[in-house]
C-alpha cells in the first residue's frame, strides 16, 4: 500500500514538471511558469489528491506529460517525440477513459 501511496506522489511531481513545461513552452517567464506550477501543486484539491491512490492524479501526469511532449515534437518536428506523445496519451485513456481527448 504504502508503495501505491508513493508512486502516486512521484505521478503528482511528474505532472508538475510536465505542466511547468508547458506554461514555458507557451511563453510564459521561468518566475510567473514557477509560481502558477507552485499554485497547482498546492492548492487542496492537488494536494489531498496526491496522498490518496485515486487514478484522476496519474491521468492528469500523463496528460500533461502528452502535452508537453506534443508541444516538444511540434517545436523539433520530431517523429520520434510524436510517438513517443501518443504512447503517454494511450496510457493516460488506458487510466480514465475522459482523457481519450489528448
């Protein structure tokens, strides 16, 4: 149980990282990308959800981290990357089914 417990923390870092990602790779300054990331990470809803084994925290790690990689494969015009973006986004519908949107 308790290794359930911190995968999902490191599924909540991960989906930080990845929406860090994304704020920069839309433009948005290392200061003001850092602290809406920090907002997320700590607002109630994130937080609580991070301490408990519910499988909304791993699909929203695996959206984001499809995003960024999309964004990362659109920027290189990287076939690789595009591959890569869409197994992440597989395993995010194959973990709830509302993310099949990625």
């Amino acid at each position: 149980l308790m290794t359930l417990r911190f995968a999902t923390l490191l599924f909540a870092l991960l989906a930080a990282v990845a929406f860090y990602d994304l704020l920069r790779q839309g433009k948005i300054s290392e200061k003001r990308a850092a602290f809406i990331t920090f907002v997320m990470a700590t607002s109630p809803v994130y937080y609580i959800s991070a301490h408990l084994y519910m499988t909304d925290l791993w699909a929203l790690a695996f959206c984001l981290g499809a995003l960024a990689i999309y964004g990362r494969a659109a920027e290189r015009q990287s076939l690789p990357l595009l591959l890569v973006g869409t197994g992440v986004a597989i395993l995010a519908a194959i973990t709830r089914q509302n993310t099949v949107l990625v």
